[in-house]
C-alpha cells in the first residue's frame, strides 16, 4: 500500500536530555545534531519544550544558537505550552529567533492548564492562575501579537526616548503568524485547529474516543476532522510524529540497546491509560520493515510531513545513526528528496 498524499518534508524531534551537573553538553550535542542533519538534507529539526525536567525548557534560545551553526534547516517546537508563558513575551521571543534564523522557525504550541500540586503552581505561575483563562484564546492573542496587530496607540514623540516606541510587538517578522502549529491528540482539538486556520501535529501519545482505541485510527480521524474544519480542506497541512528506530546501520551494540529500549516501552502500548489515553507503539525494525509500516499506517497515508521522534536516553551517534538513516534510505524510498537535492545544492 502507498501513501495517499506525497511526503512533503521530513524531519526529526528531539527532547536535548542533558546531565544536570553539565547541561552544556546536552546542548552542544543538540546544536551538532542539527548540523548534521541540515548536512543530510533535512527539513527539519523540531524541539520538546521540558519545564522542571533535564530537557530544553527555553527553545528560542537554544534556537538562536542552532540558527548560527545552520542556514537552511527549519526550526520547530513540538510543543510549548502555552499555559507556561505570557503570549506576549512569546511573541517577541518567537519574533526574534524567527527573524535571526531568516524565518526558519516552525512553533508547535498546546494549552493545558496548570498541572503540579498548588504549592508548585503558585511558585510557577504566581497566585494568579486559579482565575487565569487557558483555553485556545491564548493561542490566539499570541497569534494575533505576532502577526503584527495593533497593541497600543503611539502618542507623538515629545523628546523623552519616543523615537524607539511601536504599536505592535518588536521585532516584526512577516509570515511568522501564518506558520503556527497545534500540537493535539483529541478530536476536539484536532476540530479547534482546523477551524482557527493552524497547521496540525500529532505524536505518539492521542486519545481513545467514540469506541476506538487503535492508534492508527483514531490519529486519522483527527486528521479527517481537522481538514473538515479547516478553510483550507484538504489542502491543509498535518504531520504525524513517532518513535521510529532503524537498525540498518547500527552497531550490534547500538542494535541490542535499541531492542531492549523498544521491548522495555512496548507494555505501555497495550492499554488505555487514566480516562483514555493510548499510545503508539515503537517502531523498530530494517529500513524494509519501517517502510512497510509506514506505508500501511492510516494516520501516515493522510499526512503531509513526517518526524522521527529520536529516543530521550539515547546518545548523539546513535541519534546521528538514526537521521543518517532516514535521509539516505527511508525517505528517499517513500518518495522523499533531500532539501540540498531539491535546491540544486
């Protein structure tokens, strides 16, 4: 079986796991691996957002960095919750890493209210969020602030440090609003997304709804009611993630370790958790098994992009083992060209 719409981009998402004694060299290892798959042709390169855990909890300033190491390769997040931020200083945050990068970036975003213990979220959202809104209105201030809209009138310049005063938020960067993503997993959102214009992401985590608990399923009717809903129909762009480990390549001891990592995650896989959370199963196999997956997963037929959701406790070469993987042998047989083929490069 092949895939019903062409693959358009393809890319990878990383949580940068650091040490917390020496979190700089989880980040240098980031920047490298973007580097090097920028070297592959790849499209791009999309970050977790971690608050309290040892991975990258301020992805525009990693991004900023990375931005300086590469030229082409897109820049995304998947996801930042919203509920942490001030779509405000977002904004002007997303704005400046975008303009630097030469509007690479790609932010993936979600909103979920506050979720520690209320000692915990006092400290972290301030005494605040008990009467806060987080709802999809955030998202859309926050797309609202970085399309350029109007944030206050600009009274005339009376010699006291006017000239540097703007009405909207600075810097502005043309398009960066039109490039938003909703990272979701219920049918609920996937219809939100479609009908506030967004692109849509899906990943290895969804939810068991109406009687279907397969996983391929119930991503695809996401998928189908995202598009429903959105203006733009069919032609609306969704991209499907998961975790996707080659072993065409590997070392036998990067082979075992990826075996025992994958039978270690796969029980997790056999049941609805809480009210009705599923998740997918690990892909791990040969370039021809990984294909032949793909290829017959509904969610991936109705999906315009794909990303390989690169293992957290894994190390920077068998991350490079894996994309190295993906951009010379699994895209191109699915149909995928390098972005420094495509460009003449």
């Amino acid at each position: 079986m092949t895939a019903s719409r062409p693959l358009r981009h393809l890319g990878f998402i990383h949580l940068v796991p650091f040490d917390r004694d020496d979190p700089r060299a989880g980040f240098d290892d980031a920047i490298e691996l973007f580097r090097y798959a920028e070297e592959l042709g790849l499209d791009s390169g999309w970050t977790r957002t971690r608050h309290l855990q040892h991975g990258v909890s301020a992805p525009a300033v990693l991004f900023g960095a990375i931005s300086q190491r590469t030229e082409r390769i897109g820049l995304g997040n998947a996801v930042i919750p919203v509920g942490f931020e001030n779509p405000f200083r977002l904004a002007e945050d997303l704005a400046t890493v975008d303009v630097i990068s030469g509007g690479r970036a790609l932010p993936g975003l979600s909103v979920h209210p506050p979720a520690y213990d209320d000692a915990a979220n006092d400290l972290v959202h301030d005494t605040g969020w008990r009467d806060e809104d987080y709802g999809y209105g955030r998202i859309e201030r926050l797309r609202s602030l970085l399309a350029g809209d109007r944030v206050r009138e600009v009274p005339e310049y009376n010699g006291i440090g006017g000239d540097f005063d703007s009405e909207r938020v600075e810097p502005h960067s043309p398009g960066l609003s039109d490039r938003l993503w909703y990272g979701g997993g219920s049918l609920r959102s996937a219809e939100w997304a479609g009908s506030a214009g967004l692109n849509w992401l899906v990943s290895n985590i969804s939810s068991a709804e109406n009687g279907v608990t397969d996983f391929a399923q119930a991503q695809r009717n996401q998928i189908d009611a995202f598009r429903a809903a959105h203006p733009a129909g069919d032609a609306a762009r969704a991209t499907v993630a998961r975790v996707i480990v080659p072993t065409d390549g590997a070392t036998p001891e990067q082979e075992r370790k990826y075996r025992a990592y994958a039978e270690a995650r796969n029980p997790r896989t056999e049941q609805v958790h809480g009210r009705n959370t599923i998740i997918a199963k690990d892909v791990l196999g040969s370039q021809d098994e990984i294909i032949e997956f793909i290829r017959g997963d509904i969610a991936f037929q109705a999906a315009d992009d794909y990303l390989f959701e690169l293992p957290f406790e894994f190390e920077l070469e068998d991350w490079k083992q894996i994309l190295h993987q993906l951009a010379t042998r699994i895209g191109p047989a699915l149909g995928w060209t390098p972005a420094n083929a495509r460009s003449g490069a």
